[in-house]
C-alpha cells in the first residue's frame, strides 16, 4: 500500500498535468486511514511526508495556496515521529522538503516571513545531510537554499543574499555534476544563472548577466522540452529574462529579439490552463521585451503587443493572489503607456500611465520592496513631467519633484550610482522650473 502510492506520485511529478497527482494525494490519504500514527509512527511519518510532496507540486500548479498550506501541514505533521534524534536523516528530508513548499508560498506572498522560515528549515536540514554522509542530497540543499537566498536578494536592495545564493548554488554543482546526475546538473545550473542574473541587474557591468545566459544555455543541454517540458520553459524563460537585461545595456536590437524567441518558446508548454501564474510571468516578461524593442524600432505595433501582454498577464496576476506580482506587471504597463504616449500628440495614454503607476504604488511600498518602490516612484514623477510639458501646472510639476526625490533617496542608500546621477540631473531640470514659476508669480 506504501509503494503504489509511491509510485503514482513520482509518475505525477513527469507528467505536465495534474491527474496523477490528483490520485497520489488521494492515494496517501487513503493510506493513511490504515498507517495511523499510534500503530506505525514511522510509516504514517513517511506516508505524510509523501503526501506533503505530492502537495507541493500540486500546488505549484495551482494559482492559489491551498494545496501549499496543506503541504506545509503534512510536513509539520511528519516532523513529530521524525526526529533528529531518533531518525537524523529522515528528519532532515523532511526540513528540505518543509524549506521547498515555504519557499513557493513565500514567492506568492508579499512579505519575506515564510522565505525566512524556508532558509531556516534548510539550513538545519544541512546540519544532518552533510557533504561527507550524503553529497547529492547535501548537494541538492544546497542547491535549495540558493533559491531562497535569491529571492529574499531580490526584495532586498543590497547583495548580501545574493551573494550567498551564488556561493550556495556553486557548491552544490561540487557534486551535481552533468554526467552523474544531468537534470538536477541542469536544475543547478539554472538556479546559479537566476543569481548571477539578479546580481548583474543591480550591476553596471555585463559579466554577471552574461555568466548568467551561459548558465542558462547549459541547463537546456539537459532541461529539454522532450524530458521535462515545465522544467524546459521556466529556462527559457529565465533566458529571455538574461538577455532582455543585457540588451538594456547595449544600443542593438539582436538580445531583444532573442528574449522575444525565448519567450515564445517558453509560452508553448506554460499554457494558462496548466499553469496560469507561471503563463502570466512569462506574458508579462514578453511584454517587457516587446517594448524594449518596440522603443529602439519606433515601432507602436510591437508597443500594443507589448499592451496586450501585460493585460493578459493580469487576468492571472491578480493583487489578491499575488500582489507584488500584480504591481510589477501594473508598472510594466504604465512605462509601455507612457512611451506611446510619447509618440502621440494628446495625453490620454499619459493619463493612462499614471494610473497604472498609482495602481503599482499600492503594493509596491518603501519598507516591503524599496528599489521597486523607487523605480515605480522614478517612473511617475517623469510621467508627470511629460505632461508638465504639455499641459503646464504647478501641482504637476511639484508632485514630478517629490515622486524623483523620494526615488533618489533610495538609490543614494543602495549606492546605485548610475540612478543616483541620472536622477540627479533631472530634478536639477525641474527645480530650475520651479524657481521660474515662483519669480513669476
């Protein structure tokens, strides 16, 4: 009763769909009405512990968090038979195990509370699975711990995490190597280049984001669409993001449109209907790139694409299930509104750019996520200063000056010099404008 279980879970967790998984979790639960903790402790820990990861994979199919609450639940519940002292090992399993579904629900959640628990359960889980004892699972916590570590970095506005993430996941390709182990070899290369890339966007420099497509491209010798198709697209999506970022610094066009092509192939096996909040990810990643390069071609068509994109993504990004998501695809949208509006004569799409920045501040504060909330507050004070040159107005001109003020105090802490400057230079242009307007009056 233990094995066929079991085995539907691992043919689940191959399979795109969640059919199997469906009977696997219904399996164990099955299982469990006969391995009652007061008969068999050890198995009942065993089959909770198969239940939370039949959970876990289920939930990270799912736009809600149900499935990874109960995940949390079955691990917590395995936990109380295996102990570290009495069953070292398996414990630590299980705090690998509890550290993953933590690390989803926290990526879903505005707050770094369950990213912080998640480095925690990892972290003990490594005081037991050690290098010397068992090296691919040390390797595969290590490996773990990196992702946490790069997204706790990501809402940070230092490197600190990141830094770590990048040391953890370069441990773990210590022992998971191409030839004995190729997609968890493939899993890892993936994780560093997500380091190495939050890293180089926060960088002025191309070496990062460049070790970071490297990386990438590695994993997919491994990660194909053939083997592990989900696996295959959040790469190519990663990938894309890689080369969206290096384009950023660069003057041509030829990084954009392979983000584009990246993007496109992602989307063929992150459909909405398997997997709505990864398809919007990517739908707001293309939108990004599509206005990259609609902005160097002048080209509104790849700019309305871009808009259509964004609006898809937010069918699935909703602020009330994944609120930090919702505001950056809010943000994304005013910046593309506000370069038609460049283009256009009237200010309609202008006007239209400012709500949607209004609509990212919500969530975007200064204590939850400082560098998006500057970079939201940088996108609205230029917005206003685009219509202060079309339409005039002292009001306008002085909400510019504070929304670029606030944003340069935080670059000026995070000793972003590049922004620091170039925000500099921009307010000294609208406080040259007030002083005129007030010896004028």
């Amino acid at each position: 009763m233990i094995l066929r279980p079991y085995t539907e879970d691992i043919k689940a967790k191959v399979e795109s769909g969640t059919e199997l998984l469906e009977k696997a979790v219904a399996a164990y639960r099955e299982a469990l009405k006969e391995y009652t903790r007061e008969r068999v402790p050890l198995d009942w820990a065993m089959m909770q512990n198969n239940l939370g990861s039949a959970l876990r994979v289920l939930g990270r199919r799912e736009s809600g968090t149900k499935r990874l609450e109960e995940a949390v639940t079955a691990f917590l519940e395995a936990l109380k038979e295996y102990t570290r002292e009495n069953m070292p090992l398996d414990w630590a399993m299980t705090q690998n195990n509890l550290g993953n579904v933590l690390q989803v629900l926290g990526e879903r959640e505005s707050g770094t509370a369950r990213l912080e628990e998640a480095v925690t359960a990892l972290r003990s889980a490594l005081e037991e699975r050690t290098r010397a004892r068992e090296p691919l699972e040390w390797a595969k916590t290590q490996s773990n711990l990196g992702g946490v570590l790069r997204v706790l970095g990501d809402r940070e506005s230092g490197t600190a995490r990141l830094e770590e993430a990048v040391n953890a996941f370069q441990e773990a390709l210590e022992e998971h190597n191409r030839e004995r182990v190729p997609l968890l070899w493939a899993g890892s290369q993936n994780n560093l280049g997500n380091a190495l890339k939050a890293l180089g966007e926060r960088e002025s420099g191309t070496e990062h984001l460049e070790e970071a497509v490297t990386a990438y491209r590695e994993a997919l010798r491994e990660r194909t669409r053939e083997r592990v198709p989900l696996d295959w697209a959040m790469t190519q999506n990663n990938l894309g993001t890689a080369l969206r970022a290096l384009a950023d610094r660069e003057s041509g066009t030829e990084h954009l449109k392979e983000a584009v092509t990246a993007y496109h192939e992602a989307l063929k096996e992150r459909t909405r209907e398997r997997v709505p909040l990864d398809w919007a990810t990517t739908q707001n990643n293309l939108g990004v790139a599509l206005t990259r390069l609609g902005e160097r071609r002048r080209e509104t068509e790849l700019l309305e694409e871009a808009i259509k994109a964004y609006r898809e993504a937010l069918q699935e990004r909703t602020r009330e299930r994944v609120p930090l998501e919702w505001a950056g695809t809010q943000n994304n949208l005013g910046v593309t509104l506000r370069i038609l509006g460049q283009q256009e004569s009237g200010t309609k799409r202008l006007e239209e750019a400012l709500v949607a920045f209004s609509e990212a501040l919500k969530e975007r504060t200064r204590e939850r996520v400082p560098l998006d909330w500057a970079g939201t507050q940088n996108n609205l004070g230029n917005t206003l200063t685009m219509l202060v040159e079309r339409e005039g107005g002292i009001e306008r001109l002085e909400k510019a000056v504070a929304a670029l003020e606030s944003a340069l105090e935080v670059y000026r802490d995070a000793k972003m010099l590049d922004h620091e400057s170039r925000l500099k230079n921009n307010l000294s242009v609208l406080q040259s404008w007030l002083q005129k307007d007030n010896r004028n009056k």
